[in-house]
C-alpha cells in the first residue's frame, strides 16, 4: 500500500474514533441513573473533570461576586478568607485547602484562617459570570474532611448576585455523618424561609460521594449516591432565575475547629450539569 494511501486510511480511522468516543469527550459519562426514567433528551451541559494540572479559569473563579483581593461571607460567622493559592488541580482532582494562618483581608478585619473556593460567577462585582444555568441535574463528586469545624458546601445563588433564592446541594457544619440540603426563597410578603433535608450515614469524609440536585419548574429532588433524599413540590419555593455553581470550604460557621487542626482539605473529582 503507497504511503499517501495508508496516511489516508490512519486519518480515516482517526476521524471514526474521534466520533465514536464523542469529539468533546463526553461520550464515556453516563446519564444518571436518576435520569434514566425521566423524559427528554438529557444533555451535559456543563462539565469538568479536573484532568488537567490548573483551574480552567474560562469556566471558574477563585471567589465570591464581591471579590476584592479575595473574599469571605460574613454574614454566616466564618473564620477564612478565600485565596487562589488554596485552590489547585492536580491527580484528577480539585482541592479547596483550608489552613489556620493569619490573613488581613481587604474588608479591613483580621481572618485566623485562608481557605479556597471556587465559582462559576464572576471575577468582581462588575463583570459578568462565566457560566449560570436555569433548571437541570447538577451533580458532583466530593469528598469532604474529617476535621472538625470546617464546613464544606456545594451549592447555586442566583446570577443577580443577591440572595434569596439559593439552592444548597450539599452542606456538613457540624458532624462529617450528617449532609444538608436546603432551599431559600421569600414569599408573596417578601419574607425569607427556607426548607431544609437531612441525610445520616456512616460518614461521608471516607471516600467521593456524589451529591445532586434535580432543579426542575415544578420540583426539586435532591439525591445523595444515586437515591433520593430530599423533595420539595411547592412552586412558589422553586427558584426560576440563572443560577451559578459555587463549592466552597468554609471555616467555623458553627463551631470553630479545635486547637489540634491547623489544616483540612476537601476534593471534588468532578463536576457536571445536564439539561434537556
């Protein structure tokens, strides 16, 4: 066979593979089993599975909306402030390390520890976020720490920057055997309540668990490993406004870590969104 013809056939089989595999590589990530039975086309919208050796900065930032030089939530009694140098990407996983170090922030106070987050919002409070989503199935792999004291979440906050309505996919604030999952949103009066789920088991610092979220018009049904956790039905709670993704390790929160602990790390292996 001359040269130029088996170039042409190599090229050739190239080409099959790459549309067999799928030429985004997504075709190896299954649907959800939560979503096997459901009609529609369900489709990976979003995805990251950390493969590479740095935060894809196209599809993340390393804090909060309102992001000065790094950032912190004060209006829930944490103890960190968020800096870049704690986020990195490396073995196919991302880690969100917390460690007791004393921090100035630009907000003026004094923060005993630093911590990492990471968000598909913006970079400051002017620009626009890198990616938001309205309904769907969103789910990701993490494995939380078992230290006491640190507070792991996985949740969406409305594109607009202002809080309710706010979806909390995953939280563990004060044991690493118990998850919470959460919706916030204001009434016909304007008042905010939230509804809250709760899920025990063995513990969940052991290994990856994979914690979801289906966010559908007329309900949401949040799911821990595949099953069924927690459901809410009621229209007027449902969030119907551009959300984005936020996973964050946050310090304290309800009970500050003991003298031992000066270090704690979470790990996501992956993160994806789907939508029909």
């Amino acid at each position: 066979m001359p040269w130029s013809t088996r170039l042409m056939a190599a090229l050739a089989l190239f080409t099959l593979l790459v549309v067999a595999c799928g030429a985004d590589g997504t075709a190896h990530i299954p649907v959800p089993p939560a979503l096997a039975s459901r009609p529609g086309n369900w489709r990976l919208v979003f995805h990251d599975e950390f493969s590479g050796s740095r935060l894809n900065r196209d599809d993340w930032t390393t804090c909060y909306d309102w992001n000065r030089g790094g950032c912190t939530n004060s209006s829930s009694n944490e103890l960190e402030w968020y800096l870049p140098g704690q986020v990195s990407v490396e073995g196919g996983h991302l880690s969100l390390t917390a460690e007791r170090r004393t921090t100035p922030g630009t907000d003026g106070q004094v923060h005993p520890w630093t911590s990492g987050m990471i968000s598909t919002g913006r970079d400051h409070w002017y620009a626009r976020p890198r990616r938001t989503f309205t309904y769907g199935y969103v789910e990701a792999a993490i494995r939380i720490p078992p230290q006491r004291g640190m507070a792991p979440q996985f949740w969406l906050m409305p594109a607009s920057r202002y809080t309710p309505p706010e979806l909390d996919i995953m939280e563990s604030l004060t044991s690493t055997r118990e998850v919470s999952m959460y919706v916030h949103w204001r009434n016909r009066q304007g008042e905010e309540r939230q509804q809250k789920g709760s899920y025990t088991s063995s513990g969940f610092a052991d290994r990856y668990h994979v914690f979801a979220v289906l966010w559908q018009a007329d309900e949401l049904i949040w799911y821990v490993d595949g099953i069924e956790r927690f459901r809410v039905t009621d229209r007027e709670r449902i969030p119907r406004v551009p959300m984005e993704i936020l996973i964050n390790l946050a310090v304290g929160i309800k009970q500050p870590p003991p003298s031992s602990v000066d270090t704690a790390q979470m790990r996501v292996d992956w993160v994806r969104v789907w939508q029909r």
